[in-house]
C-alpha cells in the first residue's frame, strides 16, 4: 500500500498520474498547504522539506519496514523501480527519460511555479518578474514542443514518468500566460495525455480539495474530462 500525502497541485498531480497508470493500491493523505499543514513535525518527520508530495510504502521491495519518500521526481524514480513500469529497462531510455525528468525537475517546475506566484498570488503586481518567469515559461514550452516532434511521448514512443512529471505544469498553460497554437506539438502530446482515462482519475482525485486558493485550471479540466468517459 501507498499512502500518499497530497494537495492538487502540479507536483501532487504528477504522483496520482503513476498511480492511477500502474494500478497501485493506495490511501490520499490531505496536507493542506493553504493551512500551513506542511510544517507539522508528524510531516516533517518524513517529509524534511516542508512540501508535499510524498509517499510511505508499507510493503516495500525487499520486505523490511515501511519506506518513505519525498520530493515528486524521486517519487516518480521510486515507484517506477518498484513497479518496473514507466522507464526503460535499457541504459539508453532510462537515461533519455531521467534526463527528462531532472529538466522538468529543474527548470519547467520552477519557472512555471514561480510564473504562477507572480501572476497569480503575489500581493503586488511587479512587471519585472511576472514579464520574466512569463518569458522562461515560454523558452522552456519551446524546448520541449521541439522535443515532441516526430514523438508521441517525450522519452520516445513509450508513455513515461519524463510525461508524468511535465503534464501538470503545461496543463496549467492559460494560467501561466502561453498560448498553445504556437506549440502545436505540445498541444498534440497534451490533448493525448489529457485523454487518458488513468488522467481522469487521477484529476478526480483533486475534486475533494480543491478550494478557491487552487487556480480554475484544475476544475475546469475536471469538468472537461468528466465527459469523456463513463
């Protein structure tokens, strides 16, 4: 069993992406980051970041005591270990899709989170940083839309935890000021992934939590996949 630790945001939609794929039984934690529960020591205590997500595997590979993980892209590397799915078993596609994965881990997450501090919470308005972070967003939405040409997923043919990672980001486009007609590509791979029925049910997830501090992104799309599958 997976407990999971969760709020519907990109990072802690990424995890019930993997999860809903690959079948894996688990539990939803709420830790609700608006209310500050990510600074309690019960979280702290395995989660030493102070964010979520993060995970506690009560049956773990090799049998011993309950292990637990933080930080999405390690989550992603471990329940992918675990399962065997989702990344290559050879050296070259593992090592595309690890890359992958540090990218988005590293520059798409950061950038397009701190896009959204800017345009969306920050107390003033400051035109330096929001016209910045706007800029990045689009620099790296045009890496990765080059990424996808002539390729369904970004690690080849084959969905992975490099897709997982980047879909919760990119789906937040309108909010972080992109428009998809410039990343047709982009656009193709994410209608695709949007489309998944492990998608539907991973966002449908979200549904309990989500509250006025979480931007529409996440309800609309909610209300936009509900009808495409019974």
């Amino acid at each position: 069993m997976i407990e999971l630790y969760y709020w519907p945001t990109p990072n802690g939609h990424k995890i019930t992406l993997f999860l809903e794929e690959a079948g894996l039984a688990y539990s939803v934690h709420p830790v609700n980051i608006s209310a500050g529960e990510q600074f309690k020591p019960e979280f702290l205590a395995f989660s030493p970041n102070n964010r979520m997500p993060a995970i506690i595997d009560t049956e773990p590979a090799d049998g011993g005591e309950p292990i637990s993980v933080f930080e999405s892209g390690a989550i992603l590397l471990y329940l992918a270990e675990k399962t065997g799915q989702f990344l290559p078993n050879d050296v070259r596609g593992r090592k595309t899709v690890t890359e992958w994965l540090f990218w988005q881990m590293g520059g798409l997450g950061p950038m397009a989170g701190q896009n959204h501090h800017f345009a969306l919470y920050a107390p003033e308005t400051l035109p330096y940083a929001i016209t910045r972070y706007v800029s990045e967003t689009n620099r790296l939405y045009g890496v990765l839309n080059q990424r996808l040409v002539g390729r369904d997923f970004i690690g080849g043919d084959d969905y992975s935890i490099a897709d997982m990672a980047a879909y919760p980001w990119v789906a937040r486009w309108k909010d972080q000021q992109q428009n998809l007609d410039d990343f047709p590509d982009l656009r193709r791979w994410l209608e695709a992934i949007e489309g998944r029925p492990a998608t539907v049910r991973a966002y449908a997830k979200a549904g309990p939590f989500l509250t006025d501090r979480n931007p529409s992104i996440d309800a609309n799309l909610l209300a936009r996949q509900a009808t495409q599958f019974i």
